[in-house]
C-alpha cells in the first residue's frame, strides 16, 4: 500500500511486551464470561475470543501472545554450549586473547581437554571450590564468524542470525547461559528460574529467544545499592521464568 498517515497505539502487557500498530490492525482478544445453557446445569465458565481493532483494546483486556515459534534454521553452531559459557562469564572484549572464569569442575575440565589453554589464576574458594581464569587460544575467528567477536560485558550478543541455526544448537546455547548466569530456588513453595545480567540487551534477545521455543518469561531491574561493603557500581537486570 501507498504509505499514508493514520492513529498508532502502543499496547503494553503485564509481561512488558509492546506492540505498536495502526488503530484498525485486528488484534486477537479474549474475556471471561459467564453463561447459562440449561437451568439444571447451573453457571458455567466460558471464554469469549475474537479479533478486535486496536483501538477497541481497553486497559484490563487479555490479548493473546504468541505461544512459540517452532520454526528454525539448519545452520551449525560451532561448540553452542561452550559459547554460551562464554557468553556467560567470559571475556571477550577488544584483541584480548578470551578468557572463561568460574570455579565449575565440569566446565574447567571440559575447557582444558578440548581447547589450547593457559590457566592464569587459580585459587580455591571459602566453599571448597577451585576457581581459574582460563586463556582459551585460537577461537577468535570462530567468534568472528559468530559476529561476537571483541564484545565487552556491557555489550554482549547473541551470535547473529541467530534464528538460522538449528533448534538443538538453541538450546545448547541457552543451557551454556543458563549454567553458568543462571539459578534454580525456591521461594515460599514456588521454583524460580533466573538468569542475571548486566545487559538487558541481551537479556532479552535471550527472552525472544525462550518465547520461540514455547518458555515465557518477565525482565526486572534491580536498583544497585552501594554500601561500605558492596561490589556492585551498577544496575543489573534479572530474567525469571513464570512458565509452568
């Protein structure tokens, strides 16, 4: 169509989605009601869904969002699980040689068996565990095919074309995040799932990312205070899973 002007509306929904449209692009939208087919039967519950127009969406209204995305690439992601522990808590920025830190057995063994490495710092921490700083050499063209390559912590990515790639390499990647940013607890009886960072860029490519393999989550931003004691100079942002 010719472009011409008309109203948009920003819809924002409770789980921090936007979605900017004309007045009149249909949006699908439901409402609980209540209804009675016999007497015998008594009230029953029913959902009304329908397409209406933007502009007839009212504060309180329920819009459907998109479930999943079940539709990927068939690209290979070279290691997706070790490049998401990089991602995680590596370093990668400017011509430094990458470095991966953490005090995981499971991934310091599987980094030192397969990679040309030089273990820089090692100590053994109050809990037992023994933390490196690990050089890994002669990955940085692999990052630069990525397209991640030289990013620093504030401006991390996913690799580009990202939705090219197979379905399996997804999720490797996801699960290389989430083991080395990412938390299991519970709270008053309910399991949380979160994944912290200092970039909430990239914090949500990773929900957009979820929400393409069918897990729904929220982003919220935790205020820095900084005390006698503190470490933390900035904002950070934590992704949680609501899903059940």
């Amino acid at each position: 169509q010719p472009p011409f002007e008309k109203p948009c509306y920003r819809i924002t929904t409770t789980t921090d989605r936007i979605l900017e449209c004309s007045e009149d692009h249909p949006i699908l939208w439901s409402t609980p009601k209540f209804g009675t087919t016999k007497r015998s039967e008594g009230r029953k519950f029913k959902k009304q869904t329908k397409f209406v127009e933007t502009k007839d969406i009212k504060v309180g209204d329920q819009i459907a969002i998109i479930d999943k995305i079940d539709f990927y690439g068939n690209k290979k992601m070279w290691n997706p699980r070790f490049i998401g522990w990089l991602i995680g808590d590596g370093s990668y920025g400017g011509n430094k040689t990458p470095v991966l830190s953490g005090c995981d057995d499971e991934i310091t063994s599987f980094v030192e068996n397969n990679f040309d490495v030089v273990v820089e710092k090692q100590y053994t921490t109050k809990t037992g565990k023994q933390y490196k700083e690990i050089r890994i050499k002669n990955i940085y063209k692999e990052l630069e095919k990525l397209g991640i390559r030289g990013q620093s912590k504030l401006k991390k990515t996913l690799p580009l074309e990202i939705h090219s790639y197979l379905k399996e390499d997804i999720c490797e990647l996801l699960g290389g995040i989430f083991d080395t940013d990412g938390c299991v607890h519970y709270t008053k009886g309910m399991l949380y799932i979160d994944l912290t960072s200092a970039s909430f860029d990239l914090l949500n490519e990773i929900r957009f990312l979820l929400q393409k393999i069918g897990i729904h989550c929220n982003i919220r931003k935790i205020k820095c205070k900084i005390g006698d004691d503190s470490k933390d100079k900035n904002d950070w942002y934590v992704l949680y899973i609501t899903d059940i």
